[in-house]
C-alpha cells in the first residue's frame, strides 16, 4: 500500500487568496445558508489548513452549478480540482500513517501500515466523501464515467 501526500501550500493561498477577494468584491450581502452555518459549526477556521477547507466547501456548490448550466471541459476540469482538493485536504489533516513493524507467528518480520484518525469530526467529513448519497462526489464519478465510455467509442 503507498500513500502519497503532497504539500500543494502556495497553490492552495493562492487560490484561498482568490476566493477571498471574490468574496470581498460582491456588493449585496449574502445570508449564510444552513449548510454554511453547520459547516462551521463543525470546521471551525482557526487554522489555515481549516480555512482551507471551509473555503473548498464553500465554493463546491457554485463550481456544480456552474458546471451543470454550462457543461464544458473547462467547467468539468474546474469541478473535479474542487472536489479533489477537499479530498486531499480531509486526508492530509485527519489521517495519520504509522509503520509498524511485527512479528508473526513464524518469526517473520511483517510490516503493517497503520492509518489514524486524528478528528472524528473530519473523519465523518472523509466517510461522506465515500458516501454514495452525495451529489457533487457522485456527479464526479459519473461525468468521469461518462467521458471514458465516450473515449473508448470513440476509439
């Protein structure tokens, strides 16, 4: 098993930079929805890593809509980057990899790789990403379904 975890730090300021500007740019005053308010409830940002991921949350669901009313490569490229980043964040902050190393009963070395979860609460944030029920994952996996049925008809 090989996990690998990448530290994308200037790339992810960059684009927090972004959106924060964004959101500082729009003139009417936007009221939280519920989801905004359980979200950070649970993820509260005081941390930067944490901001992070509030912030990726947050924009999930004008990235689906905008790939939903205008379907296009750059739409669909723009989607599944939001939704991996969300995926690696709440890998990258809530699991912990351990080697271990153990003998079995006929004294052999055996080596076990052990994943920790460090918040329950960001665990239950990885769990709905696995979740089947939820739609931005699933229009993912379906539109990358999609495109590799029409690339190999193509074909």
């Amino acid at each position: 098993m090989q996990v690998q975890i990448t530290n994308q730090h200037s790339h992810r300021t960059a684009t927090r930079q972004g959106r924060k500007a964004a959101k500082n740019s729009a003139s009417s005053p936007v009221e939280k929805s519920p989801f905004q308010s359980l979200l950070e409830e649970v993820l509260p940002a005081s941390t930067p890593q944490s901001a992070d991921l509030q912030d990726l949350w947050l924009e999930l669901p004008a990235v689906e809509r905008d790939l939903l009313e205008h379907p296009s490569n750059a739409n669909l490229d723009r989607y599944r980057q939001t939704v991996l980043q969300i995926a690696r964040e709440v890998l990258q902050q809530n699991v912990k990899v351990r080697k271990v190393f153990r003998q079995n009963s006929r004294k052999e070395k055996v080596e076990l790789t052990l994943l920790e979860f460090v918040n329950h609460k960001l665990r239950k944030m990885a769990e709905a990403i696995l979740n089947p029920d939820l739609p931005a994952f699933y229009l993912l996996r379906t539109t990358s379904e999609i495109r590799g049925v029409l690339l190999d008809y193509r074909q």
